[in-house]
C-alpha cells in the first residue's frame, strides 16, 4: 500500500504551471462555488501554487515542498490529500519526472468552470444544492448572474461591418509577404499566452454496465445509435451521482425518448433527478468519496481468510450500502446520513474506515448510530491517523472496554473504571482468531492435528483395555 511519504517528500522540486491565464473573476468561482464542495485546505492549496506564477506568466520558479509546507503551516500528507481532491474535480493536473537522484512535479492549475457551465453542469451544482441548501443556492446563482439585454426587436443594429471600415492596400513586394509569414510563427520552445475554459467531470463509462443497459433496452423502443458518446458520457455522469443501476436506468432512458427516436439529455436529468428524490424523500446526493481509495486498500491479493473476505468486502462498498446491511436492509435516515458526511468530512476518515465504524457501532449499540458516541470514537480514530480497514478493526478490538465505558457514561452520566463484560454482540471479525482460520474444505484437514488425534484415540483405547 502506497502511502503519502512513498509518494512525495518535503525534499521533491515542483514548478507550477497555467493551463491559459487565470484571470480574478476565477477567484470568486473558486472561493462561492468550488470551496464548499472541495474544503478550505484544497482552496488555500491552490490559491498558493495560483500566487507562485508572476502575473502574465504561465510557469513559475523551480521550489520545495518542504517550502509550500512552510508557506501553507500544513504538513505533507494534507498537502499531497488536498492535491487529490483538486486533481479529481479537475482543478489540478500533476505530471512527476523520477530519476536516481530526484522526484520534480509539475503542478498545472486548469481554471474552473465559469458560472453558466457550472450551474448547468448536472453533477457539480447537484452537489452543491446539497452543500448549501436551497436559499443560498438561489443567492449564488443571483451573484453570478445580471439582467438580460433589451430585446433586439426593440433596437436596431448599426454595428459597422470590417469591410465598411477598413481598406487593405496591397504591398509593394513579395518579400513582404514573405517576411511577414516568418514572423508570424511562433518561436521555438514557446507558446501564446491566451485562456482557456475550464473542463468539466466525466465519469469513465467503464463505471457503468451499458452491455446490460442494452440487453435490456428492446430495439424496436430505443435504437443503438441513439446511444451515442455524449448520451453515454451522460448516462455515466448520472448513474455516478444518483448510484442508478442499468436496470432502473433503462426506465429512466425510455422516459426520455422524444419521437425522433433520439434520447433527450434534459428528459433523462431530470427523470434522474426526480427518481433520486423520489427514493430518498426528496433529498438530493452529496458529494463523497464512495468507497476506499485504492491506494489505501490492504487486500490486493485474493482473499484466503474469513478476515481477509470481510476486509475486501469493507474496502469495495460504499458506507451507505454497509450500514443498510448492517440495518437489516432499512436505508440510513437523513439524521445518520448527515452524522456519516461528518465523520467523512469533518473528521477526514476515509470510506473503508467509516465502514469498520458503522459495524462496530450498529451490532454494539444495538442498531443505535448516536452522534455524539460516534464522532468520539471517529475523533479518536482520527487522532490516531487510521486509514486502513485493518487498522481500524485492530483498533476496535484493543480499545473495546474504553469504548464501551464511553457508551456507558453517555447513557447514565456516570464514570465506570470496572472493565465491562462483553455481552452484546460484535461484528463478524471482531473475534480475530476465529476469523484468522483459513476457508477450508472439509479435506483439508491439518494432517498435525488428525495425527495427534489418533494418537490420543490410542492412549485411551490401551487404557480401557
């Protein structure tokens, strides 16, 4: 498993570079619309790699980490985490150069998207909506917008064409022209300073199953070629942010089919969206991580314990699918959804480790997820930096009595320092021995332990005689 110090050192080079210019207005993009979806940390982590470049400029000097830590009063590995969360809504593209002496970066700041295509977006300003809610939502969208111009019926258009104005003589030589076409290259090794827009997120269509989509999709209802690349790049886009499956889907998309026999984007966003709220009590989705980043996971190789199972089902599920399981399938209220986006956000514990968290609350307490008894364990987790699901688990399993006097002095008030016994139930790899035993078949049989069985069989049976 990588971690943050095998992947960038205080001592690693880094230039900052501009996709185009970066203009002031993006600061106001960043600082209303970006900053609440991406944290304060990721917003001052651009803004100091921003203020690196001269102004006009498209690259800056050579610099540390070991610097940008000093410059930011933050330590490397939220650094290198804020670098991800730029790099995945796409603010920031990083390149490495390693050799046998050094690690460079280079740090290429993209410009965010500007007002109109965020609020368009379909995924980012779903999130939002979610982050701020319904009257500051408005609020922004009334920053970031002005008065239409008057109705062109109502004026005339007076506006000189190029021609009207302007003449071209023609030149006295060739040589002219021909001297003329050099200069006008651009000189080797260099470019034109210029803006460019900001690209908005595209879930990989590998995420979605459209071999499924179409099998159940009839032809005669929804032809193939109306499945082209924007209706795909869409259909992963929504089936990301709404976690619809190909089935459901294929509902959403014969909802959608105008009588061109051509699938309408605006339809099928909004059928999305209409189902999600359906579903979920008219809530909208936001934004986290779903399940353990990869670089975080333990279990690559395939699993030969009952532990080793239970760590890749944790590391590969998201947490709301963990804590239906873990409720009988009966989905998390708003309530528990909002005390997971805090234990995620606020106290920055990844997905795998939220999952270990939810089953050692929900089976311990009795199916009871409190937020005060739960934010005390996530903090001490976090305090203690865990970010695997095996840490985790070894952590629950050392701190239990601690836990359990915890949940004790929340229900009666009172300090107990007599250890608890454990009488209520725990999760499926809270018993570490048990779940150390290799999955075995019954001939697989440890050939030791039938030996000494025998030979103890023998021992009593010469006795008896």
């Amino acid at each position: 498993m990588a971690q943050h110090w095998q992947e960038i050192r205080p001592i690693d080079r880094y230039i900052v570079s501009a996709d185009g210019l970066l203009i002031e207005y993006d600061r106001k993009v960043l600082t209303l619309l970006y900053q609440p979806l991406i944290g304060s940390a990721c917003f001052s982590l651009y803004m100091t790699l921003w203020a690196e470049i001269e102004e006009n400029r498209l690259w800056s000097d050579p610099s540390t980490h070991h610097l940008l830590m000093n410059l930011m009063g933050m330590n490397l590995k939220d650094i290198y985490d804020a670098r991800l969360k730029l790099e995945g809504i796409g603010l920031v593209k990083t390149y490495v150069k390693t050799s046998e002496e050094e690690r460079s970066f280079i740090y290429e700041l993209h410009p965010p998207l500007n007002p109109e295509r965020f609020f368009l977006d379909g995924m980012l300003n779903i999130y939002l909506y979610r982050k701020i809610g319904k009257n500051h939502f408005s609020r922004l969208k009334r920053f970031f917008t002005d008065q239409q111009k008057p109705i062109e019926s109502e004026y005339q258009n007076v506006t000189r064409a190029f021609q009207d104005v302007f003449a071209s003589a023609t030149p006295g030589s060739m040589q002219y022209l021909h001297d003329l076409s050099k200069d006008m290259e651009s000189e080797e090794g260099k470019q034109f300073i210029g803006r460019n827009e900001g690209t908005t997120i595209q879930i990989g269509s590998d995420t979605f199953d459209f071999d499924l989509l179409l099998a159940g999709l009839n032809e005669s209802l929804v032809p193939k070629k109306a499945l082209t690349k924007k209706v795909k790049e869409v259909i992963s886009n929504l089936a990301f942010l709404y976690n619809i499956n190909p089935i459901e889907m294929k509902n959403l998309i014969l909802d959608a089919i105008d009588p061109n026999n051509e699938i309408n984007l605006e339809d099928l966003r909004k059928a999305a969206r209409n189902w999600y709220q359906f579903e979920n009590y008219d809530q909208l989705p936001s934004l986290v991580e779903r399940i353990q980043p990869p670089k975080y996971r333990v279990q690559i190789e395939e699993p030969k314990t009952q532990e080793e199972v239970l760590v890749r089902s944790l590391e590969t599920t998201s947490p709301v699918k963990v804590f239906t399981d873990a409720s009988n399938g009966i989905e998390p209220s708003d309530a528990e959804l909002k005390i997971l986006e805090d234990v995620m956000f606020k106290k920055k514990l990844l997905p795998g480790v939220v999952n270990v968290l939810i089953q050692y609350v929900l089976l311990k307490a009795d199916s009871k997820f409190t937020k005060n008894y739960v934010e005390q364990i996530a903090s001490h987790w976090a305090r203690k930096e865990i970010k695997t699901v095996k840490e985790a688990m070894e952590l629950a399993r050392n701190e239990h009595s601690k836990y359990l006097s915890w949940s004790e002095e929340k229900r009666t008030g009172k300090t107990y320092k007599k250890k608890p016994i454990r009488t209520e139930l725990l999760p499926d790899w809270f018993d570490k021995e048990l779940n150390q035993a290799a999955v075995k078949t019954p001939k697989e049989e440890n050939p030791d332990l039938e030996a000494k069985k025998r030979e103890i069989e023998e021992m009593l049976k010469a006795i008896d005689d």
